[in-house]
C-alpha cells in the first residue's frame, strides 16, 4: 500500500512522463499525418470522378448492376476511363 507522500510522488513522475519531449512528439506525429504525395492526390481525385462515371454507366436507375456486369467491371471500366484521359 502506497502512503500519500509516495502516490503524489509517483503521479508527478508520471505526469513529467507524458509532458516530456519525446511523448508530445510521438502524439503529435500521431495526429497529423503526412499529406498524400500530390500524385497520389490527382491519381485518387481521377478515379473518384471515373468511378462515378463507370457506375452511371454499368447500373441500372434503380443502382443494381446490370445483367452480366460484375463490381469487377466497374473497375477495369474505371481505369480504363483514365488511361484513355476521359476523366
């Protein structure tokens, strides 16, 4: 059983602990990750916008997929579109 004297000791240690340099560096890599690289940024941008593309035109009105057509199409579909420079 800790006495009082030793509990405040031992939570200031602690608390010394967290606030020292090394912890509020680990946290704050922790929080702010590093931003995509600018053509991870413009790769992912395109596909958003030829996703939504190919899914207009590989799904019925009520959004089922058409006959025959896979989520796997929508995607080569997609790709396809950016390579072509569609999007």
């Amino acid at each position: 059983m800790l006495t009082p004297d030793e509990y405040i000791g031992l939570r200031q240690l602690l608390d010394a602990n967290k606030e020292s340099e090394g912890a509020s560096l680990a946290l704050s890599t922790r929080d702010n990750p590093k931003p995509p690289r600018r053509k991870n940024r413009k790769r992912s941008s395109q596909l958003s916008k030829a996703f939504r593309k190919a899914n207009d035109v590989m799904r019925n009105k009520n959004g089922s997929l058409k006959k025959g057509k896979t989520q796997a199409d929508v995607a080569r579909y997609a790709h396809r579109l950016i390579k072509q420079g569609k999007v």
